[in-house]
C-alpha cells in the first residue's frame, strides 16, 4: 500500500531520481506513461458516456441532485452505520500481507494522508533540563532492590478489564462518589491498588495504546489509526503470545471504531470478539451491546479455551448517552447522574461477572485508576 510517508517525498522529486540509476528513471516514466494511457483508454471504451440534454423540470433535476448527493456520502462512508469504513472492515486474516492486499489502495492514501498530522507545531511545553532531571531522577527511583513477589502461579491465566471512561469522580476510593462502584471497592480491598497513575490521554484509542503498548498519547494523531505504525509496536499481548498464551478480546461495539479490529490483528490476539459477534436480538445502545452480554458471553466462553490465556475485554455502557439498561440506579436527568448511573450499570455487571468467576476460579485482583477521563482499568488475574 502507498502511504503519506512515500508521497511526501515527492516534494523534491531530484532526490528521488537520484536514488534511481538511469535504466531505473526510464522504466518508471514509460511505467507511468503506459499506465496513465491504459488507465484512459479503457475508461473511454467501457465507463464513459457522454452527457445528454433533458427536458426535465427543475423540480425533478432538484430531486436527483439532492438523491445523488446522498448517495455519494452514504457511498465515501461505506453505508449507513454508526462508524463509517476503516482498515478494520477488511482485515480478515492473520497473514498481514492479506490484509494490505484488501485495502482499496486510493483510499488507503487519502486516508493516511487525512490522519498523518500535519501539523508542524510542538503542543509541548518544555521544562529547562535543570528543572526537568530532578523530577525525573525522583519518579525513576526505586526504594527496594527487587519487585515483591505477588503471584503464586508463574504462568497464571490474565483476564485484563478495561472500563469505560470510569473516572476518579465514580471511584469511592480516589474520592469519587460512594454510591457508584460498590463491587469495584470491595475488588480493591481485597487487591493491589495504584491509586497514582493518570490516563496517557484523553480518547478511549489513545487508552487502549497506552495499556497493552505502554506508548503515550500523541497529539495530533492517533496511531490506533495507522495500522503501519501500531503493528511495529511491542505490546504485552505479543509478549505473552511468545510465551504460548492464548489471547482474545472482547469489546461490545463495532469493531471498526478508531480502526480496532485492524489492531488487534496487528496485536496478534488470537480472537477478537466484537457487535458482529452477538445475538442481533440483545438489548442494543447506540454504541453496541450492553456490558451484561458482554460479560455474560465472555464468562461462558473463557473457561473453554487452552490456558494459559491473556484476554482483555473493553466495556461500553459508561459512554455517552448512557443509555444503560435495568434498573435506575443514581436517579436524576442531568448529564452528570446519567453518567453516574451508567458507572454503576457496569459496576454491578462487573461485580455479577466476578461472582460467577469465583465460583470456578481462585482471583488475585490488581487495580490500577487513571484519574484523568477516558477510563480506569481492572486486570484480574485468575491463577487455575
């Protein structure tokens, strides 16, 4: 695939030639010529057609054109689905080649072109290098000689919760509201807390890269979207697949929103679970399927697969609108207690998950909350 990278350098086409011997730079432009030529002829013989007259009143020629413009934008978006048409639509394969081969070459160009970021600007703010070591030096040191020893599995089964814009403001424990997250409390009760760590960024995309990737949020870009840079990453999942784990992720809402199934195939997650994956009859929001399906099938699914596992799931509910189903927990039609109510929608299906999980698992819970709004996370890892 051509991408924004190689067009760039066509800004100073002397340097490209200079890179190509002359037998090199001949073939190229007759290449081009030929192609250019071929591409003309074959539209003139079999797509053009010469426009015609009509009679037709300007009521009917206002119709097709408002019938036409429509059609057109249904057609540059891929349909009429909430998300309009990504790499992940045709990422189908675990061969990447595969991959690259499904994508429409013309639109791959202008769509890296449009998310390549353009602009030149710094959005940084620099602290002098006087200022900058101490603080630095500090957040780097280490009070003890080795990592204290928590796991008594040393190949445990790792199931990694991601929650949905689960912010400090819905979590008792950081000062957030008591009313929200009972079951999440009692999980850092009985767990390991990190209660100082802030999100990377501030768009679920840049959340997830920060989790599984450990890279920081980028301004200007997300590079969720740039399946060419997001596949050179190292990542926890192919570390661990390395190691012989099997890894999957769950994830209720379309699998093409910021480019996600593109991902995690680059991830290498063995199976990757998404809307499409889920009874069209289940309750619906306008992002996807409720997190109690959610849960429900990824409880029912995980105890068949070959251990050890890592398996991540990302929840939905506590996003806008929060539209949640069942009953109504926090009352009140303002913006803010529907997010709450929301918060607590996915705590309670949180806490029905780890119940059925403590039937048939022995749990160790480590908890780690971004305070910052995109989301905090849970990982429970289930030692066997």
């Amino acid at each position: 695939m051509i991408n924004f990278r190689a067009v760039s350098y066509l800004v100073d086409p002397t340097e490209v030639f200079t890179s190509l011997t002359l037998i090199q730079s001949i073939v190229v432009i007759i290449g081009m010529i030929i192609l250019l030529s071929g591409s003309i002829l074959l539209f003139r013989k079999f797509a053009y057609q010469p426009f015609e007259k009509t009679d037709s009143n300007a009521i009917i020629k206002f119709g097709s054109l408002v019938i036409s413009a429509g059609l057109i934008v249904i057609g540059i978006r891929g349909g009429v689905q909430m998300l309009p048409m990504n790499e992940s639509l045709v990422y189908y394969s675990k061969n990447n080649f595969l991959n690259q081969s499904a994508v429409n070459p013309v639109w791959h160009l202008t769509y890296d072109i449009y998310t390549a970021g353009l602009s030149t600007s710094n959005p940084f703010q620099k602290i002098p290098d006087d200022k900058a070591d101490p603080i630095v030096d500090k957040l780097l040191q280490v009070s003890y000689e080795t990592f204290p020893q928590v796991l008594t599995n040393q190949r445990p089964n790792i199931v990694m919760i991601i929650l949905e814009s689960f912010t400090a403001d819905v979590v008792a424990s950081l000062g957030g509201d008591k009313r929200t997250d009972p079951n999440l409390e009692k999980m850092i009760s009985e767990g390991i807390f990190f209660d100082s760590i802030y999100s990377s960024g501030t768009r679920t995309d840049q959340g997830i890269v920060s989790v599984l990737n450990g890279w920081p949020a980028t301004p200007y870009h997300s590079i969720m979207r740039s399946s060419e840079k997001s596949m050179r990453l190292p990542s926890l999942v192919k570390t661990l697949a390395l190691q012989n784990y099997t890894t999957s992720f769950y994830y209720g809402g379309e699998g093409n929103f910021s480019n996600l199934d593109a991902y995690c195939v680059t991830q290498k997650f063995n199976k990757i679970i998404s809307n499409d994956n889920f009874d069209p009859k289940l309750g619906q929001s306008r992002w996807g399927v409720a997190d109690e399906f959610l849960f429900d099938k990824h409880f029912l699914e995980i105890s068949k697969v070959k251990k050890p596992f890592f398996t991540t799931l990302m929840t939905l509910s506590n996003h806008e609108p929060f539209d949640v189903p069942g009953e109504v927990r926090i009352t009140g039609e303002s913006e803010a207690n529907k997010f709450r109510n929301s918060a607590a929608y996915t705590d309670a299906c949180l806490g029905d998950y780890l119940k059925g999980s403590n039937n048939a698992m022995v749990c160790q819970y480590t908890f780690c909350n971004c305070s910052r709004p995109w989301t905090s996370f849970a990982n429970a890892t289930f030692d066997s």
